[in-house]
C-alpha cells in the first residue's frame, strides 16, 4: 500500500458537478448500493467508488474510469441507497460531464450548461439549412421557380433539391460527423489506458465486445433491474430504426428519395424506421412524463430533447411522402425543407456533442473495460496503478481500498 495519503481536489470539478445538480455530498460510503448492482464487478466497481471520487472532487481518476459508462440507469441502487443520495442519477451526471469533457470542441460543455447554448446551436444549424434552400440560384425554391410550371403542377423533388446535391452533401456531413466523434473518442481512450501498459494483442482479443456491445449493448441484458428487459428492447429498436433511417439517407438516397410520385422499395425501410421512430420515441417520453421508474424521475433537457427531435424528424418524414404520393407539389417541396431543418440540427448538434454520442462511448469503455482487465491478469502484481498519480510522481491511496 502507498505510505501516503494525498488527495488533490480539483475545485473546478466539484463546482461544474454541482451545478449539475450532482449531489454527491449525501453518499456516507456505506456501500449498499454497489453490493445491490448486478453489474457491478470487483474489477469495475460502482457506484460508490464514483459517488466517493466526485465527492472528492478526484476528477483525474473520474476520467480513467469506465465505470460510469458501465451503469445503464436501471435505478436499484437509488432505490436501496438509505441517504437517498440517487446514485443511479449521479452517474448519469458523471456521464454527461464526461461527454462534455471528451468534446474537444468545448460546444458540448456550453450545451450542458445552458439551454440557450443548446436551442441556440440547433436552431443556427436550421436557419443554415434554410438558408440553403433559398438562396443559392440552383437548389431549393430558387431553382424551383426557374424551372418550368411543371414542378409546379406534380411533385417532382428533382427540380426542387436535385438528389445528386442532396446525396453528396449527406456524404460529407456524415463523414465530418463521424470525423468529430472519433477524435472525441480518442480522447476518451486517452483518458482511460493513460499511464496503463497493456499488450497491443489485447486490444485484438478484446475487439468482439467493441463489436457485440456497439450492435446490441448485450451487457444491459445481464441488468437485474425491474424494467431492464423492456428498457434494453425499446433502445435496441430505437436504434435500428436510427440505423435503418441513416443508412437510407447516407447510402441509399439516389432509391430514396424518388423523383416524382412513384413508389420504390427502399420506401418498405423508410416506413419500418419512421414508425419504430415514432413509437419508442412516444414510448420514452410518456415514461419521462410519468416518472414512475427510477430513470425516469429525473430529466435533464437533453433527455427531452433527444426523443422529441427524432420523434418530429420521423413525423416530417411521413408528412413529405404522403404529401408526395398524393402528388401535392408546393406543400411536398416545404414539408421537406422543414423536416431537414429538424433532421439535420439533430444529427449535427446530438451526434457529436450531445446524447447521442454515448452510442460510441459506451462501447468504447466496455471494451477498454475488458482490456485493461485482461491486461490486469498479466501484470506480475495483479494491478494497474492508477496512470495519473504513477504519471506526476504522486501516490493515491486509492479509495477502493480505503473502505470495503
Ligand atoms: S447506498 Fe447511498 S449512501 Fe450508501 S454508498 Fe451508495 S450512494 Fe452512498
Ligand atoms: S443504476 Fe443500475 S446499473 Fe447503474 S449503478 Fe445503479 S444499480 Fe448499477
């Protein structure tokens, strides 16, 4: 054991939990709610050990451990906790912080912090994608009138937002998207192998959890909680038909978006995303509004904002094709303008910067999870030390040891 106890609060941290409302004070460390969490492991432990590093204000050992993205909010532990110190909720601020700090941009921060941030970036990302249907001479409205009476008398969606442009710039948008997430993933690897050695074939043993949690998030289902089961399922079709909805408009939209009034195939997938879209995005948020589950009792905005976007996305979606079976030109060509003025925000402010991200973070940290543990089993002494005490020189009495 280290011979000395030094503990370095990081102010700042504390302050930023805080106005989370993170209320990590309450916690006397009496360790029931990890024993009551059936994922909670001896090797990946919480949340006590998170609820003790918050209250301590440890931030640097926050960030190297992937414990917060190993919790999926079933609420047993708030339920137990005898301080009601809701340690379910506390870990869901912990992973918002964490976002916000994996964002190098420092938008996902602002956006945390302050709804006029969060509706002010979504509603500059609408007002850019008007923008682009009315002022450039060959696309949207501009290109519509100069284009013949005859866009104007039957749908023809090609005189309107010619799909080739539309195609190329959903390319270049899902590549900078995923660029930016991938750099703030990277961060987040950062964070949590720094200071650690471990064996580069692990990181190949290991790539089958990235693979399996990243398609399905098979952990949730060992979640003994009440509502996991049907928790797990409705996330996993929301996925799906995220998945479907995304693939449609990147991949396929030369089939999608057909030119006129006729029907094509790929109109089968558009309509199994949009109504699963639109039934668990209903489903989330009659739960948020009952607050009869312990993940539902608390909503930060971004809890909102997130099935409500999806939920209109899906909803403008169906509007713009009934519109143009029905063969209604003018009221197809400005139901598809508002539905990218919602798709659009959506995907560039939550993917990156907001709730959506955690789709690549969790994942990351349960296969990081398994690797420094397989990299743990190695280690002569059966341990890692933490790698930002080993890194400056300091020696933590880690708190894991200090009480169990
Ligand atoms: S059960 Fe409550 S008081 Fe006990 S360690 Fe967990 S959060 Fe703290
Ligand atoms: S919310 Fe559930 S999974 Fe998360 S720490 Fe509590 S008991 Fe464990």
């Amino acid at each position: 054991m280290a011979d000395a106890l030094m503990v370095q609060p990081d102010l700042e941290f504390i302050r930023e939990a805080a106005k989370d409302g993170g209320d990590f004070k309450k916690c006397y460390q009496c360790g029931i709610c990890t024993s009551v969490c059936s994922l909670s492991t001896e090797e990946n432990s919480f949340p006590r050990r998170q609820m003790l590093l918050a209250q301590w204000g440890m931030k640097d050992e926050l960030m190297a451990d992937p414990g917060p993205w190993l919790c999926f909010y079933c609420g047993d532990c708030s339920k137990h906790c005898p301080r009601q110190a809701n340690p379910g909720e506390n870990m869901m601020k912990l992973r918002r912080y964490l976002t916000s700090q994996y964002d190098w941009t420092g938008l996902s921060r602002l956006m945390y912090r302050s709804a006029a941030w969060e509706f002010g970036a979504l509603a500059l990302v609408a007002a850019l994608v008007w923008m682009l249907f009315t002022l450039p001479r060959n696309f949207g409205f501009r290109l519509l009138s100069h284009s013949g009476p005859q866009a104007l008398s039957t749908v023809m969606l090609n005189k309107f937002a010619p799909v080739e442009t539309v195609h190329v710039a959903d390319i270049i948008m899902a590549l900078l998207l995923g660029l930016l997430l991938l750099t703030n993933a990277m961060r987040m690897f950062r964070h949590l192998t720094r200071g650690k050695t471990i064996p580069l074939r692990l990181y190949f043993t290991e790539l089958r959890q990235l693979i399996v949690q990243g398609l399905v998030q098979l952990r949730w289902r060992a979640c003994k909680g009440n509502e996991a089961a049907k928790n797990w399922i409705r996330h996993f079709l929301l996925v799906t038909g995220y998945v479907t909805m995304f693939s449609l408009v990147v991949l396929f939209l030369p089939w999608f978006q057909v030119r006129n009034s006729s029907f094509h195939w790929t109109s089968f997938l558009g309509y199994y995303a949009t109504t699963v879209l639109l039934v668990t995005t209903v489903w989330i948020l009659w739960d948020r509004m009952r607050k009869n589950s312990e993940m539902h009792r608390f909503s930060h905005l971004s809890d909102w904002l997130f099935p409500i976007l999806l939920f209109l996305t899906a909803l403008s979606g169906i509007l713009v094709n009934v519109l143009r079976i029905t063969n209604q030109p003018m009221a197809t060509y400005v139901a598809y303008t508002i539905h990218l003025m919602i798709a659009v925000p959506m995907l560039v402010v939550e993917v990156p910067f907001g709730k959506w991200a955690h789709l690549a973070y969790r994942p990351l940290a349960i296969y990081l999870a398994g690797v420094i543990q397989a990299a743990q089993t190695l280690s002569p002494s059966g341990a890692l030390r933490s790698g930002h005490a080993q890194a400056e020189g300091r020696e933590y009495i880690r708190p894991d040891s200090i009480i169990f």
